[in-house]
C-alpha cells in the first residue's frame, strides 16, 4: 500500500514500465481530465500548511516532495507518482535534497 493510501488519499501513480517525466506525468494527468501545470522548488524548501478549494491531481516527474497532513501522516513522493487531494485538505510540504519537479491540475 502506498503512502497516500495510508494517508486516506487516492493514490496515482504512472502504469509499469512507463518512462517517468514531464511528458508522461503531463499526459497521464490529462487523460484523468485534468490540464497540468508544472512547478519546480529548490531543495530543503518548505510550503507552510495552507489548503485548496478544489481538488487537486498531482504527480512528481522529477525529485522528490514529503507532504504533511495535519492528522500527522505524510506522504512522501518520488518521479511517477502522486495522489487526489480533496478540496480543503490542509498540507504543508517539505522539498527533497535534489529539489522537486511536480506537475498538477485542478477540479472545481
């Protein structure tokens, strides 16, 4: 089970043998439905805890990124995968040592 599952998220995670990158991220969150953008941080960067009104579709293509729920859990994510945010989730997020390349799209 995936992180994001134990964190009562709906994982997502790019199909097996897929060859992770912006690309294939891009794609693969744009035939769930979504139009992805992309942003890159720097390592050991932080996101204070904050939360969106919609939902949320977001994959890592490049680095890595460790979400942190106000439950207490955390999900970390590495290239190829990622998870649906509910609307309203408060999170903050910790950027890892190489810096983190993460592609996203939103849901009204």
């Amino acid at each position: 089970m995936s992180s994001a599952a134990r964190a009562g998220l709906e994982p997502l995670r790019l199909p097996a043998g897929t060859r992770v990158g912006r690309d294939t991220v891009a794609a693969h969150l744009a035939a769930l439905g979504v139009t992805p953008g992309a942003w890159s941080n720097g390592p050991g960067e932080r996101y204070a805890a904050h939360d969106h009104r919609t939902t949320k579709l977001l994959m890592c293509a490049e680095g890595s990124i460790t979400f942190l729920f106000d439950d207490g859990s955390e999900v970390a994510l590495q290239p190829g995968e990622g998870f649906i945010l509910p609307p309203e989730t408060r999170h903050a997020a910790v950027i890892g040592p190489d810096g983190v390349t993460c592609l996203e799209g939103h849901r009204g």
